[in-house]
C-alpha cells in the first residue's frame, strides 16, 4: 500500500471540518431565514388569507 491507513485522523478530521462548517454556516441561516424581508412577507400572506376566509364568509350568508 503507498499509504497508510489512519481511520482516527481521519475521523477526527471529518468532525473536525464539519464542526467548523456548522459554526460558520448557523448565523448565514438565522441572516437569512429572520430577515425583517420574510416576516414582512408572512404577515402580509396572513393578511390576504384572512381577507380571502372573511370575503368567502360574507357571500355565503
């Protein structure tokens, strides 16, 4: 074999890497998934739909 085999390195490694991507990649997703955009966006599609069932309300009675 050209190489060694080191499957503790190598794991270490591997959550080594993935410790480091989860901690980088935590505030990208609460940026982007809280962005004042969205909470915008919901509140709006809430009012519509509350719109929508008050509308489907009236014209049935």
């Amino acid at each position: 074999m050209p190489h060694r085999a080191r499957p503790m390195t190598a794991i270490l490694i591997f959550f080594g890497v993935n410790v480091v991507l989860e901690s980088t990649i935590n505030p990208v997703y609460d940026f982007i998934c809280f962005l004042p955009y969205w909470e915008r966006r919901r509140e709006r599609i809430r009012r519509e739909r509350e719109r929508g069932s008050n509308n489907e309300i009236s014209s049935v009675n």
